[in-house]
C-alpha cells in the first residue's frame, strides 16, 4: 500500500519541472511577463500538493477500510 502510494507521489508530480523549464523559457522570450510566470509557478505547485494531499487522503482511507476487516 505504502509503496504504491509513495510511487503515485512520485509519478504524478514529474510534469512539473517540465512545465516550469517551459515557463522560463517563456519569460526569457518575453512571451509572458514575470507576473504571469509567477503566478503560474504558483499553481502548478497548488496543484502538485492538491495531487500529493489526495494520494495521503485515499491511502488512509484504504488502510482504514483493511484495518476494518
């Protein structure tokens, strides 16, 4: 359980710094001002703990549901 778990946490936030490089390189170009760039940094990092709070979430719930058995 734990580590199916720990591999979702791992798996699902790899996007991130591939979409961060892509934001830089925007910023670099001046295709999106520094505002924007920050703003989205901010998000994707939201929505990597949002992903990662969710995993922790349906993992205690799993493991209460077996300690319930």
């Amino acid at each position: 359980m734990h580590k199916i778990a720990e591999e979702s946490r791992h798996r699902g936030p790899q996007y991130p710094p591939e979409a961060n490089d892509r934001l830089k390189a925007l910023a670099k170009d001046k295709k999106v001002s520094e505002d924007e760039e920050r703003r989205s940094h901010d998000q994707i990092q939201k929505t990597t703990d949002k992903f990662i709070a969710r995993v922790d979430e349906l993992l205690k719930k799993k493991e209460q549901e077996i300690l319930s058995f």
